[in-house]
C-alpha cells in the first residue's frame, strides 16, 4: 500500500514530501497525474512547510516564555517571602500575633514541641562471629518523632552480677563487641539517649555460650530480663 512508502517520521516525512513534490511536477501525465494534481500537491507540502516553520517559531517562543517564568518566579519568590518575614516579625512583637496571622492569612509557626524522652530497646538479638570471636548485638527502639539523633550506650559485665562496665556507643540499632571475653554468660544493657533524656534500659540481657565438641563456641540461649509487674495493693 501507498501509505508504507510514506515515512511517519516527521523529519523524513517532510523531506519525502519536499523531493517527490518536485517529482510530481516535473512530468506528473508521465506518472500518472494530472497537472492539476501535482499543482494541488505542490500547494500542499507548501503549507505543511509554513506550519512546521510556524510550529519551530512556537517551541523557541515557548522554551523562551519558559525560561523567563522561572526567572520572574525566583524573583517573586525572593519578594514574596521577605514579606512573610515581616509579618512574623512584626507578628511576634504585636500583643495578638494570632490576629496578624489571621489578617495576613499566613499559617502561624507550630508551637515548640519539647524533646521528648526516647524509647526503650526490646527484641535484643546476638550474632557471634566464629572467625574473629566477635559478637554483634542488634535490637529495636520505638522512639517518638522528636529523638532524631538518638545514641545508644551499650554496657556490659561477666556473669549476672557485678558492675556494669560502658562498652561503647552506637548512632544505629546496632554494635559490635571486639572484646569478647571468655566467659559462659556475658550481659548487655542497651540504653537510648538523646539531648540530656534517658530511655528506660532494655533490662540485663544475657548471652549464654556453649561449646560444641570440636570447640567451636556457639550462643546456646539468650534472654532479657524484665522488672516485675508492680501488684496492685488489695
């Protein structure tokens, strides 16, 4: 069919139509065609060229609006929000800073929402590196909103009793002990804190190591313990 010899192409669909309208016109009852048809063809591809020049102006008119909206929106913008600093300036000197917020139509500033206290850290688990020895502690804490940059103290001690001795710090729910000491039962205490405010501690975790009979250490249980429920007086 005629139409599959017509590129679709817009570039070579223009160039199709420009050759073969010269083509056309040059003997069109050779091929054919009337003169009338070749003229009318010519007259044709003619308009399409002044509607694709037409076409090309727009874009170059367009991208060049385009670019001057941008610069006429950052300069409005610049202009805009040194207003909005003024009214909260003005706002927060005035005795009913609402009502200046109302008249200029302006959200007023949230109130301040002190830091608050973070969270505890639950679901403690171990994993021990039988290459190197070491021991990674990973757990999780529900922390409010507002303890963004909260850091963990992780403290440790042989046994079940004892002091506890500060092992490290960690910006993640995360550590690693490098020091392992030889030890069947070896506790943890992950606290979070941020900004001056304690968390409530996760409670003495305690890691309980086994040895196989090849003597590889392995992690045969471990456990946190809780405070005991307060009873209600009767």
């Amino acid at each position: 069919m005629s139409a599959s010899i017509i590129p679709s192409n817009d570039t070579d669909f223009r160039d199709w139509m420009n050759e073969h309208s010269e083509v056309f016109a040059t003997a069109p009852t050779s091929i054919g065609l009337t003169a009338a048809l070749a003229t009318a063809f010519t007259a044709q591809v003619a308009t399409m060229n002044q509607t694709w020049d037409d076409l090309f102006k727009a874009k170059q008119a367009y991208e060049t609006a385009r670019d001057e909206w941008k610069n006429v929106k950052a300069q409005t913008r610049t202009v805009g929000n040194g207003n909005v600093i003024r009214i909260k300036a003005f706002a927060a000197l005035s005795t009913n800073p609402s009502a200046v917020y109302i008249a200029a139509q302006i959200p007023a500033p949230k109130p301040h929402t002190p830091n608050q206290q973070p969270g505890q850290c639950t679901n403690v688990k171990a994993n021990l590196n039988t290459v190197n020895g070491n021991l990674k502690l990973t757990w999780k804490c529900a922390n409010p909103g507002s303890t963004n940059g909260t850091v963990y103290t992780i403290e440790r001690r042989v046994g079940t009793t004892g002091a506890w001795t500060p092992l490290g710090l960690s910006s993640v729910k995360s550590f690693t002990d490098l020091t392992l000491p030889a030890s069947a039962v070896v506790q943890y205490n992950i606290t979070a804190t941020r900004s001056g405010l304690v968390g409530t501690p996760s409670g003495p975790v305690s890691v309980v190591f086994g040895h196989a009979g090849n003597g590889e250490t392995f992690i045969a249980s471990i456990t946190t313990e809780t405070p005991a429920a307060k009873k209600m007086a009767a």
